[in-house]
C-alpha cells in the first residue's frame, strides 16, 4: 500500500492535506535544526511560498548540547553532533512563538526530551497558543546518548509515547524516524497505530569523520548525524519501504538539493518533503523548489498530484 496525498483547498496545484489540520500549499516543507526559529530565513526567502517550517527542537529546560567541534563538512555533505541545543520552553514561547506567527507558512514544532514527561511538558504548554500547525517528535536524534533515540528505535516504546501524546493533544503528530534500526516500518507502524497522523524520514545516518594526520576525530563526540546528498539513496529506498506499509502520510527528506531529487521523493511516495542540510548552501532553495514543482503541475498535460505520488513504475 501507499501513503495517501489528499488534495488541499488551495489555488497551488500541488497543495497537499496531511490530514488533522495540517494543510500545505506547497509540500515543501523545511527540516528542523537547519532553519532555527526562522528568523534569519525569513530576510533572505518568502516563507508564505513553501509548506511550513519545523522549528528546532524545543525541550522542556534549555540544552547547551555537545561540545565544540560539533560540525564538519563532508565530501557530499556534512556530519553534526549539536547535541539538540535549544532555547528551552519558556525562551520559546516568550521570544520566538511571536515571530514564528508572523511566518505565513505551516508552524510545525519539532520536540526532543529525555522522557514521555519531557515530550507531554512541551505539548501541554504550547497546545493552547495559536499558530502552531503540528508537533514533529524527534524520536530519533543520533547525537544525544541515553535519550530520545531510545524511544524510535524501539516499536513498543514509540507506541507508549505517540498513544501517550494523542490523548494530550488534537494537533497533527508526525513522527520522525531514524534509518538506525533494524526495521523502519516497524517503527512506522507502531505510530501509526498509536494514533500518529503522518512520519517523516529519515533523520541522519550515524557516521565518523577522522584527521589522519592528527590521528583525532572531527568532533568532539567522535560519531555524528550524516545529512546531504550522500544519504539521498538511503532515504529513498526508506521512505519507499514505509510508505508501502503505512496508511497515513510520509514525508520525505535526506539528501533533498533540486527540483529533481524532491519529485523522486514524491515519486517513491513520500506526500510531502523537508529540505534539511541544503537550506546552508542556498537559503531559498525551499522557495524555488516549491515554485518549480507548481510550475510542473501547472504544465499541459500534467498529471494530478495526488496521482503523482507514489507512482513508481517497478
């Protein structure tokens, strides 16, 4: 089976209802921790053209996250280990919930913690502020020990947290898997039927970078998350595999850099896709990705959307 890409009530023709209220003009979206809170994005792109923005991931109390040097540069992308730095709750909701209303664009907020408390302490204070559109919950961050990584590796802890924060909230919840694990759809599945209303992978693949020379690691916690263009192909045999066995919408997104590698992921089944890793190199990428994909659906002879997606010919 595939995942279902409904139609939106849009002028756009490739605006995408992810269902719960999550409607997008564009099915581009932009990948959390590569766009901040939106801020400095917002001067150098029209954020009204894409789908929505997720934010970086907001926990209960401030983090720090790792230690320096957290970032290297690969040959075909880049290898982090942030450690899910962020502003903490109350600094969220104070100083950058204003300016996200402001956007134009879907607000989907991306969650980390190191329990179910954490997650349901976040859901619980932003559920009533208007203006946020969805929760994307970061089950699956490879760069923090001990913490949420546990929950997405595993289908019966992804099930207690995802039913957990479905009694907790009417918002949409999308689920964001790691392609660390055995089985994916596993994991796919387990959220599903704790009541998810859509997955988005991949997240970063666990990967090393090392000095020869100075016989040392790049970063300082020695593995990090691998993102860009060299974990496209890894992403697309994913989302083609869940998107095979879920129901409900998966979004795409690992390696995204062209108009191109979004209609793959379009193609193998993904309703919708963020762009992560590329917003550094060309910070409008999501902008002219989202235009060219309307100018593709716009064009004589054209096929629908909705029958776009997922239409692999295998």
């Amino acid at each position: 089976m595939t995942s279902s890409a409904v139609s939106a009530n849009t002028s756009s023709p490739a605006a995408v209802s992810l269902g719960r209220g999550l409607d997008l003009r564009s099915p581009v979206m932009l990948a959390s921790g590569t766009v901040s809170y939106g801020e400095e994005l917002a001067r150098l792109s029209d954020l009204s053209k894409i789908g929505g923005l997720v934010t970086k991931a907001i926990s209960p109390e401030p983090r720090t996250g790792n230690q320096p040097q957290r970032i290297a540069e690969t040959s075909c992308g880049m290898i982090n280990a942030i450690g899910l730095a962020n502003v903490g709750l109350d600094r969220f909701v104070s100083d950058k919930v204003p300016f996200l209303q402001t956007l134009g664009t879907n607000v989907i907020v991306n969650i980390a913690g190191k329990s179910i408390d954490d997650y349901c302490q976040v859901v619980e204070r932003l559920d009533s502020i208007a203006g946020i559109a969805a929760y994307e919950l970061n089950l699956s961050c490879p760069n923090v020990k001990g913490e949420c990584m546990i929950m997405g590796v595993s289908p019966d802890a992804t099930r207690e947290i995802v039913s957990t924060l479905r009694k907790l909230t009417g918002r949409h919840l999308m689920v964001k898997l790691t392609p660390n694990v055995t089985s994916i759809s596993a994991i796919a599945l387990a959220a599903e039927e704790a009541g998810a209303d859509s997955v988005s992978l991949i997240n970063t693949v666990v990967g090393m970078a090392v000095d020869y020379r100075t016989r040392k690691p790049l970063l300082k916690n020695v593995t990090g998350g691998l993102s860009g263009p060299a974990i496209k192909p890894i992403a697309l045999a994913k989302v083609w595999e869940v998107s095979r066995a879920v129901k409900i919408p998966v979004v795409g997104m690992g390696g995204i850099a062209s108009f191109e590698d979004a209609m793959e992921f379009l193609l193998v089944g993904a309703s919708a896709i963020q762009i992560g890793t590329m917003n550094f190199v060309y910070p409008d990428i999501g902008e002219k990705i989202a235009i060219a994909i309307d100018q593709f659906f716009n064009a004589p002879g054209a096929p629908k959307f909705s029958e776009y997606v997922g239409s692999l010919i295998v």
